[in-house]
C-alpha cells in the first residue's frame, strides 16, 4: 500500500509534466507526419522529419519547463516567507531539474506513437493507423489522469481526444493547403 501512494504522490507531482509531454508529443508528431505525408508521399522522410521534430520538441519542452518552473519557484519564495508554506509548495511539486526530465521522457513517449506505423505500412495506411493510435492514446492518457483527479474517466478521454485532434488537424490541413499551392 505505501509504495502505491507513493507512485500516486509522485505522479501527483508530476501529473501536469506527464500529461503535458505525452499530449503535445502525440499531438505535435501526429501533425507533423500527417503534414509531411500528405506533401511528401516517402516514409523514410516521414520518420525523419518526425523523429527531429520530436527530438527537438521534446528539448524545447524540457528547455522551457525547467526555466518556467525555475522562475515560478522563485517567485513563490519571494511570495511565501514562512518556511512551512514553502515546504508545503516543494513537497507537491517536482523540482524543476526533476519537471525538464520527466517533460522530455512523456513527450518522446507520446511523440513515437504516430511515428511507429510508417516504419511498417505504406504512407496512406500509416497516417490512418497513425491517427487512430493517437486517438487511443489520447484517451487513455485522459483516463488515466482521472486516477488522480478523480474525474469522470469517460469526459476526461474524450477531453483529451477532442482537443489533441483539433490541434492535430491543423498540421493535416497545412500539409494539404501546401500541397495543393506548391503542386507537390
């Protein structure tokens, strides 16, 4: 029973970094490759135009994190001189070190989920298994988060898809409009 509390306060503490990085990497790639793919027909340049957008998504995310959560902290301690109030505020929430790691591993976790499929399927099959498993996944982020939210799981999945998708699509229709005007 402690250890599980334990992994409950940990991802507690981290629940904003976790949801964050594997939202914006399933969200970011899936538009990403769906743009590339609908331009480019090739999934060699597929994979590699995602795998650098992930990579260096997911540094920006951890470069971001660690000095936006730095910043918050020291503005919370200028804020809170009592030490028990600044004790409080550490023990739930990650340091920011701890907030840039976390942000880069969930988001190279989301980010490979729609890069996996073009390793296997030709390009048009790919995008649509692609899309569906962000979808899925998607949800199943949105479900899970509810174990510490304790949210309904059913409005927490399709939250989570329907803002993930939405902001998916605009890569999709980039790659589209871009296609259409550059003939390519």
């Amino acid at each position: 029973m402690y250890k599980i509390k334990t992994l409950n306060n940990q991802a507690g503490k981290s629940v904003r970094e976790i949801v964050f990085g594997v939202e914006d990497g399933l969200v970011t790639t899936l538009g990403l490759t769906a743009g590339v793919a609908i331009s480019i027909n090739s999934n060699n340049i597929v994979i590699i135009s995602a795998i650098a957008g992930m990579v260096a998504g997911a540094v920006s995310m951890a470069a971001g994190t660690y000095l936006s959560s730095k910043t918050q902290l020291e503005f919370l301690k200028t804020e809170h001189k009592n030490k028990k109030e600044l004790k409080f505020l550490k023990s739930h929430f990650d340091t920011p070190s701890q907030a840039a790691i976390v942000i880069f591993l969930f988001y190279l976790l989301g980010g490979i989920i729609p890069i996996f499929p073009y390793a296997f399927l030709t390009v048009k099959s790919a995008l649509s298994t692609s899309i569906l498993l962000t979808v899925v996944s998607l949800f199943l982020v949105g479900c899970w988060k509810t174990k510490l939210t304790k949210r309904s799981w059913l409005k927490s999945g399709l939250e989570m898809v329907l803002v993930g998708i939405l902001a998916a699509l605009i890569g999709y229709l980039i790659g589209t409009i871009a296609t259409y005007y550059t003939g390519i």
